[in-house]
C-alpha cells in the first residue's frame, strides 16, 4: 500500500491544492492528516471540506484543538489567538463538529504506522519533537511505539531512528526503513514550512517496500497571502509564505 502523510495545511488552499495535484502521480492509496487543518490562513472552510473527503483519518492538531474549544489557547500570542477566533467563526457547523471528533493519535497496526500531532509521549500537550533531545523522551516507551510513529506540528521534515537506548538524528531524505531500529518521522507542513524552503511538504510512504519519501512543490504564495490578507489576519502569517519561515 503506498500512503500519502501529509500535516499543518493551516487553511493554505492553494498549498493543499497543488499538493493534491502531485499526489496524483504517486498512486496513492490511502491518505492520512496529521493536523492542523485550520490556524493562520485564510481558508478555512475550503481545507477542511477538501480533507474530510480526502483522509482516511485526520489527527486533531493543537490549532484545531484551539478553534473546536478542545483546549485552553490563552497563553498563545494575541496574532494566532485572533486568527484561531476568526476561523471558530468562520467554519460551518459541519466542519466544526468534525474538529469536535479527531482523535489524538491512531494506531495503524496494519501498517505498524502511529500517527500524532506531535510527540507521542503526552500526545494530548501537542509537545514538539524536532531535536534528538526530544526524540530521546520516546525511549521509555519504546515497546508501545509502532515501527513508524509520523508527527507534524514542528513544521520541519525530521528523521530519528530509535533503539531502546538510543537516538540517532538521520538527514531528512528519502530513506527504506530498517528492521532493527523504529522511526519518528516529522512530515513538514503543506500551508506553512518553516525551513526557508516555501514549496509545500508532504509526503509518501510504502508500506511494502518500507521506503519513505519527502516530497516538495510550488504553489501560488502570492494568492495564498492575499486571502490572509483579506480575512484581516496579522500580516505576518501572508510575509512568512514569501520566506518559507
């Protein structure tokens, strides 16, 4: 089976758009999110209809965690709390009941595949894995991991392979898993990378040949920041799409 991984689309249309039009040469044949469907963008409801239909599974993410009412985000900067504001009133019923239902983290035990918004560990703090110092907090729950564990959150595409003592941070290119070690892989994000790379991320995995790939395409910035521009978002999130920070 291959799967499309993707995560953080953060109501980016024209990310999640040309991301779909690239999976279409990769004969997917499940897709799974990992979170974060809405926050910063300026489309929300347009996101979250495309990946209701589209997900097997989607995984709930701190912002959707936030505009759903599923957890306290007044400690977040005044920017990204009015943004998550504006999408609780933007998102049609449906959608908001569907935020209402994501699961934290799902087993794929098929595959032998977790998915998370972030770290496994205390997946419901959406506590961030992007340095082997934070991969190192999964040890003691090692045996409970699936072969692959796939996050988002960080926006960053990570690679950590895992022993029962140890972690070893690999570069973040395509790569066939090993049997003697398990895998946390960060996924990058579709709506806003935070690696000075501004082309959407996302992902494909193999499930029979264990290859893992990281995958990247433009997309049209300059619509994508108008239309935060225009649902008077803080200017910010629109300048970050140009720089890919």
């Amino acid at each position: 089976m291959r799967l499309g991984i993707f995560s953080d689309v953060h109501a980016n249309y024209e990310a999640l758009s040309a991301v779909l039009e690239a999976y279409k040469k990769e004969r997917i044949d499940i897709f799974y999110c990992l979170g974060d469907s809405v926050g910063y963008g300026g489309s929300p409801n347009e996101c979250v209809d495309i990946i209701r239909r589209l997900a097997r599974l989607t995984i709930l993410g701190n912002h959707d965690a936030a505009v759903a009412g599923r957890m306290d985000y007044s400690y977040y900067y005044e920017a990204a709390r009015h943004a998550l504001d504006t999408h609780a009133a933007m998102l049609t019923s449906e959608n908001m009941a569907w935020l209402k239902g994501l699961p934290y983290r799902e087993k794929l035990d098929e595959f032998g595949v977790d998915l998370c918004h972030g770290s496994p560990v205390r997946f419901e703090e959406f506590e961030y894995i992007f340095a082997p110092e934070q991969a190192r907090e999964c040890l003691p729950i090692f045996e409970e991991l699936g072969n692959l564990t796939v996050i988002g959150h960080s926006h960053l595409c990570k690679v950590f392979a895992l022993t029962t003592t140890e972690v070893e941070e690999l570069p973040a290119v395509d790569l066939t898993l090993g049997g003697d070690r398990k895998y946390i892989i960060s996924v990058g994000s579709v709506g806003q990378p935070r690696d000075y790379d501004n082309r959407a991320s996302y992902t494909v995995f193999d499930t029979t040949t264990r290859r893992f790939e990281f995958k990247r395409v433009e997309y049209d910035v300059e619509t994508a920041a108008d239309k935060v521009l225009r649902a008077r978002l803080e200017r910010n999130f629109a300048h970050r799409l140009f720089l890919g920070v």
